[in-house]
C-alpha cells in the first residue's frame, strides 16, 4: 500500500471518527468510488487504534478515574465515583457488543456495507442529530451521567452498526434527547468510544493476528501514527466549537453527502 493512500485513509479516519458525520462510512465509500483498493482489515484496526490513543491523551484525565474504579468493578462493588464511571461504561457498551457480535456472525454488516445505505442512514440520522439538538434542552452534565442514561445511549450507540450512521452522532443525539449540553454530550460520546473501539478491536484482533505480515504492520503503524494527530486536532477543535456552535453543520454536510450518494446509488 502506498504512503499516500495510508495517509489518505489515516486522515479520513482521524478527522471522522469523533465528528457526527460517520468514519466507518467514509471508509467504506474510499474504495467504493474512488480506484483506490479496499485497505483491509489490519489497516481498519490500526486506524481505530490511532483514534483511540488520540481520545485517550484528550480525556485522560477521566480514562485515569474510569480505569482506578475498573478493580471495584471487578470486584462487584462500586462504592467510588471511578467505579461509578467505570460501570456506566461497561454498561453503555454491552448493547452494541451483544448485537454487533449477532451480526457478525449472521454476515449482516458486510450486507449492508453498500453506497445507499450509506446514503440513507447520512440522511436520517443527520436529521435525527437537527432534531434532537434543536429541541433538547441543555440541563444536564457529564458529571451528572446516571446508570440508567448509561444504557439508554448505549441502546442508541447500538444503532451505529448501521453503516453511515456514525457512533459519536446517534450517542450525541441520545445525549442532546435526555437533555446533556451539546458539550458535554460530545463529550459522554467521546468516552463511550473507548471501550467500544477496544471492543471492536478485540473481536477483529484474532483476524488480524491471522493475516498480517511484516509489511501489512508496518503499513499499520504508520495509519495509526497519522490518524491519531488527525483524530487529537479533529476533537480540538469539535469540542472548542461546540461552546459557541450548535451540530447544524455537520447535519448539512451529511444531508449534502447523504444526497450525492443515493444520486450514485440510484442513478
């Protein structure tokens, strides 16, 4: 694989991954209308690696507290706000496992890995994100997050299997609905990315392990190497624009793209 086509697909990753737009989409539409050869399941990992290291550094200080309560959460007994935390993200991530690992092994993702899918969910869900950051209040914080709201978005993160619907905007706009500010529900969907990506990364691992060669981890480091800067100034700036922005932006950037792709589609 060239380096520009690593770098290609480490920016496309790194930038989407966090913004509401749909990184799992993008990389899908790469080979499917550009030249450009499918990059493959050890390439797809280590860019999410990379994304995952980037959102690790930037929350680091509330990784710290959720990985000191992960003993407590071992051990059945939350009796500090890190193992609060740490079992509000174990909760939120269960639905999205469950269901991810059902489709999986029924061949129901790669069914659904095509342009107007893609287009459709763009579309929908780009307006279920309009809708719920118009009217959802912004009464509540991160700090604030309760066991119950854990699951709650994690039954939305759950729909993000769907390809183009994007992880962090189906959360943001479960978030945005139980009345989080825009901050701090980017934020709660920032969070929830790292053991979903963990997750992912476990079950595509042994895969992974299966077929790399040296050439395919060298190629793999330096995709994880891009896309974690590419991801780290992607949430930079997300999270500063936030405080003065609301997500209409990114809505009318997926309504745009979401068009274009069922004119391909359909056309």
């Amino acid at each position: 694989m060239t380096l520009f086509h690593l770098f290609l697909l480490a920016i496309i990753q790194g930038v989407t991954e966090f913004l509401p737009v749909s990184s799992s989409g993008h990389l899908i539409l790469l080979p499917a209308l550009t030249p450009l050869e499918d990059q493959g399941l050890v390439i797809d990992v280590a860019v999410h690696v990379g994304t995952l290291f980037a959102v690790c550094w930037y929350f680091r200080s509330d990784v710290a507290l959720a990985v000191r309560g992960i003993p407590e959460l071992l051990r059945l007994r939350v009796e500090t706000r890190a193992g609060f935390l740490a079992f509000c993200l174990a909760v939120a991530t269960i639905p999205v496992v469950i269901l991810g690992l059902v489709l999986k092994l029924l061949g129901v993702i790669e069914m659904m890995r095509s342009i107007a899918v893609i287009g459709w969910a763009m579309i929908i869900f780009g307006l279920v994100l309009y809708a719920t950051d118009r009217l959802g209040a912004e009464t509540r914080r991160a700090e604030g997050w309760t066991l119950r709201h854990a699951f709650v978005l994690g039954l939305w993160q759950a729909v993000a299997l769907i390809p183009g619907t994007s992880r962090s905007g189906i959360v943001i706009s479960g978030a945005r609905a139980l009345g989080y500010s825009r901050h701090d529900a980017a934020k709660l969907s920032m969070l929830m990315s790292i053991p979903t990506i963990i997750a992912s990364g476990a079950l595509m691992g042994f895969d992974v392990v299966r077929i790399a060669d040296w050439q395919a981890l060298r190629d793999g480091a330096i995709a994880a190497f891009i896309s974690f800067f590419a991801a780290w100034a992607a949430l930079v700036f997300m999270m500063k624009l936030l405080r003065t922005v609301s997500f209409t932006p990114y809505v009318i950037y997926r309504i745009a793209l979401g068009v274009v792709l069922l004119f391909i589609a359909y056309g």
